[in-house]
C-alpha cells in the first residue's frame, strides 16, 4: 500500500499534469493497476478478505465477559467497576493483555448498552411533565430544607413553579390546582415519576393511583402518564428545567417572612423571563403558550378540593394530635368530634359549623393558643398565673402594661386575679371593645411626671367610657384593688 504523498503525486501527474497512467506507472514503479486504483480512491485504504486472527485480544475479551457477569450485582454507583481493577484482576490470573485494550472493550460494551433516546415531538396543549426539586431558602433568617414544585408545558416551555415545606400528597395535589388555574386550562396528560403520592402500586399492566390523586386526575379529565421505574430521562425536559431554575432563580438562597411570599416572588421573576426567552425563530415562550393556551382543555367549574380530609376526637384539654404535631382548639370544642381540613401550609378545623385555621407544625410539634382558654383562665387565677407571658404575648398592649403595673404593685398572685376577670369581660364583651376601655383607663391614669410613678399617685377622669357590664362604676384611682371593684359581678 502505497504513502500518502505518493498517492497525491499519481494523481496530480494523472489529473493536473494529464499524463498517461501507462507513463507515470513506469515512471514511479507501480503496476497500471495500482494507478487506477488511487485514481478511484483518493485515499489508500487496506482491504481484508477476513479479520486477522487476535487469540490473546479474544482470549481477554472472553476473560472480561466472564468477569463482568461474575461480579454482576457485586457493585454500586460509587463501587464501580472501572478499566483498572479489570487489568489488575487479568493480570493476577495471567492474562497477558494491555490496559489501553481492557478500557477499549469496556468503553465499547459501554457504548453498545447505551440507550438511544428518541426525538420527540410535542404538540400544543398535550403534554406536561411535573416533578419536585429540592431547594434552600432562608425564612425570618433561619434556612431551611423546602421543595419546588414545578409543572411545565412541553409545547411552549411555560413553567408554573411554587414552594413547599414538605413534599407530600397535600403538596403535590396542591401544586396541580394551582397550575392549572394559573394556565387557565388543562393539558390532555401529565408525565411523573412513579412517586407515592400518585402511584400505590406498579402493576404488569399499569399503575394503580392512590385514591386522591385518582380524584384529582378524573376531576380535571387529564391522563396519567408514568415514566419507567428508575429512568428520569424519561421527562427529561422538566428534570433540565428544574435544575435551570434553581441556578437562574434561587441563587443567592432567597429570603422572605413567608415560604408562600418567596413563592409568589419566584413565579414573578420566571414569568416575566417568560417574555424574553426566544426559540430558534425569534418566538417568546410567552408568545408560544398564547398560541398553546387555546388547545388546553377547559377547568372545571370548580377547583379541586386538594386538602386531606381527617376525622379526629378533641382531647379533655382540647387539643387534637394530627401528623405528629399537637394543636390546640376553643375549649368549647374539648370532647368532642373535628373535621381537619389539612393544607400544605395550614389546617382548618371545623366543629359544629364553627371553624378556625390554624399554621401547620412539625412532627413532635406544638402550637398551643392561650386565647383558645380564655373562658377557663378567667375562672382559674393559678392556671392564668403559670401561662401569663404566653397568654399576653397573644393579646398585645394594653394588657401586657396592665400585667406589669398590677404585678409591680401587688404581685403577681392578685395580678392574675385582677387579670382573670378582664379576661372574663373579653370573653363576653370582646377583646376590641375592653383593649380599647383598658387604653382609655390607662391612659387616663397616666402621671405627667411620668409612666413610673405608682398607680396611687396618678389622677383620673371622674368618668371614662366603658362597656355595658362595666357602667356604674366609679374608679376615683388607677389601683389594683380599682380594677378588682371595676370588674366585680361583671361575670354574672
């Protein structure tokens, strides 16, 4: 076979210099035949009838098949079977074989097992892809662990994305309702890992839904499409957005009071991307999803409901356990049966056709409200006494500065006294109309000399407004025993 340079010269001499292949044949010592030959094929190539015989390569290459199936299942992710340690294990047993040729055959079974992806094609209003991503955002200044919630529209590319602390059924659910309200329709299916809180079983023929994901699917009409176990490529456009808009959107670590305010920030900042992100052919992905939106399918009349219903007894201190967590409730309800709503940030409980919602806790966990005793605390000094700090922390000023002046000039045992029959005047009064009659009194009773001068050295009015149960009494000094006169009776 001949060199490269001299197959340029035969053919030089032959098409440029349009000599005769029988005089450059004699001049260069080549057959005829050879000449045409590279006048055929610009390049010299090597022609074999049959492959060369490689015993020791074939003999290696057998040895690797035999070691790749014995250690089938002896290995993990990160204990891999790699180039080297197949060398090694060759070498030791006496396999004369070179490094460069064990990696050449593992990198073409590597490349012969590899799976051929498809180009697909996604048409409007068909198909969206969801999943969860875990993220980091700062609260009040504590960071903590949350999930993103992301459903995207393959045709237009548009996203919906919102935060969760937990991502759970109530969450998952939630994060559908939301999306499609904020799409204005539904596509025809959705693709998702096969994750619990859609998928109860996998079957041969399909997956069995959970009930209420089953709900939600017939609810909104849309099909449930379920990626191959273990294969997230399966939806590979919602798994590469995901991690884009955790760089794009959340770096640095977003700040915010609440997780549903940095939320509300996120979904902002990718919707107004929304309007600058062009395709190839210079089209907004806004501008895609408003050609889209028209082949999504209408909502129903009504939004579905994605709160887990539960069903709890009212212990005797009228609290409930739910998820781990304890809460507390009116102490009107203890004893009895509650119907809990239960949200992705919060519950609302429902007895007797009276409700109160209450922020979600962790498990282990408990929210207890003072204000739910006050009923209780205002027949029971000692017990107001013991949660006092805590039962003022939830009624603010003025009631707090009353604590203090009671419980600096009397102490705290006749401090509570006097404070548990303002709390039994709130409770029949209400709160608004005795904060805004104890800010009068108080302020009223306030010393020019200034707010620390002892109460029985501060003059009042001869008459200030008060409530209903409260008129009839004259209060000639801001004293302790004044407000214990003042609130005498006013429970009956």
């Amino acid at each position: 076979m001949l060199r490269v340079d001299q197959v340029h010269v035969i053919r030089h001499k032959v098409l440029v210099e349009k000599q005769s292949i029988r005089r450059v044949a004699r001049e260069l010592g080549v057959h005829r035949d050879t000449v045409r030959k590279y006048l055929r094929e610009p390049e010299p190539k090597r022609v074999e009838s049959e492959p060369r015989p490689r015993p020791r390569t074939d003999e290696a290459h057998r040895r690797i098949d035999a070691l790749l199936e014995e250690w089938r299942g002896r290995t993990t992710a990160k204990q891999r079977v790699t180039g080297s340690r197949v060398h090694t294990a060759l070498v030791a047993e006496g396999v004369d074989v070179g490094l460069t040729v064990v990696r050449d055959y593992l990198r073409e079974l590597k490349r012969q097992s590899a799976e051929v992806y498809v180009p697909l094609v996604h048409r409007p209003g068909d198909s969206a892809q969801v999943d969860f991503f875990e993220v980091t955002v700062e609260i009040e200044g504590v960071q903590r662990k949350a999930w993103k919630f992301l459903l995207r529209l393959m045709h237009s590319g548009r996203d919906f994305t919102w935060l969760y602390l937990h991502a759970d059924q109530v969450s998952f659910l939630d994060g559908h309702v939301r999306a499609f309200q904020y799409f204005g329709g539904v596509p025809a299916r959705c693709v998702y890992d096969n994750l619990s809180s859609a998928v109860r079983k996998l079957a041969q023929k399909g997956r069995i839904l959970t009930d209420r994901f089953g709900s939600l699917v017939n609810h909104y009409s849309v099909e449930a499409c379920f990626a191959r176990p273990g294969e997230g490529h399966d939806k590979g456009g919602v798994e590469g957005r995901g991690k884009n808009l955790r760089l794009q959107h959340l770096v640095p670590i977003p700040r915010g009071s609440t997780l549903s305010a940095i939320s509300t920030k996120l979904l902002e900042e990718v919707d107004a991307a929304a309007a600058t992100k062009l395709d190839e052919t210079g089209r907004s992905v806004r501008e895609r999803f408003e050609a889209e939106r028209s082949s999504l399918r209408p909502l129903p009349a009504s939004p579905f409901e994605a709160r887990k219903t539960e069903l709890l007894e009212i212990s005797p201190k009228s609290t409930v356990r739910l998820g781990g967590g304890w809460y507390s409730l009116p102490s009107s309800w203890a004893r009895l049966n509650v119907t809990a709503y239960v949200g992705p940030e919060d519950v609302r409980f429902v007895c007797r056709g009276e409700t109160v919602t209450r922020p979600k806790v962790g498990f282990g966990e408990r929210l207890v409200l003072y204000r739910d005793y006050m009923p209780e605390l205002a027949k029971k000094p000692q017990a107001l006494r013991q949660v006092a700090p805590e039962l003022l922390g939830e009624l603010g000023q003025p009631f707090g500065k009353l604590w203090t002046l009671l419980a600096g000039t009397h102490g705290q045992l006749e401090a509570a006294r006097v404070l548990a029959r303002v709390v039994g005047v709130i409770t029949k009064e209400g709160e608004t109309a005795v904060r805004a009659a104890l800010e009068r009194a108080l302020e009223s009773a306030a010393d020019p000399m200034g707010t620390d001068a002892p109460l029985g050295n501060r003059t009042t009015p001869a008459t200030v407004p008060v409530p209903d149960a409260l008129r009839g009494y004259e209060v000639e000094a801001a004293r302790a025993c004044d407000f214990d006169q003042l609130l005498i009776g006013a429970s009956s």
